[in-house]
C-alpha cells in the first residue's frame, strides 16, 4: 500500500514543471504575413470592383 501512494504521488505534477518561458516571435515573419494579406485583400476588392464596373458597361450596352 505504502508502493501504490508513493507511485501516486509521483504521478502528480506540479505546475512550476510545465512552465516554459514564451517561444521568440521573428517580426520579419510577421511584417511578411501581413503584407500577403494586404495584397490578397487588394486583389479581391480589385476583381469585385472590375467585375462590377463591366456588369454595369454590359447592362448599358443591353439597353442601347
């Protein structure tokens, strides 16, 4: 009996154990990220804004 509390107390962890100082951050990864979905914003807001102005030409010319 005395095996069984020692082995369950050695199965229990403290929390000091999972404390792990916080993982480097590289900005240039960031900064990159960030520009990559600046320019697919752009590009989405460019195809919706042309496919919107030719859907416009093309009612126009329907109607003449």
């Amino acid at each position: 009996m005395s095996t069984e509390s020692l082995n369950r107390t050695s199965e229990l962890e403290t929390p000091s154990q999972f404390v792990e100082a916080p993982k480097r951050v590289n900005v240039d990864v960031l900064k990159q990220r960030l520009l990559q979905e600046k320019k697919k914003e752009k590009v989405k807001r460019t195809i919706i804004l042309s496919s919107v102005i030719v859907s416009l030409g093309a009612l126009t010319m329907l109607t003449y």
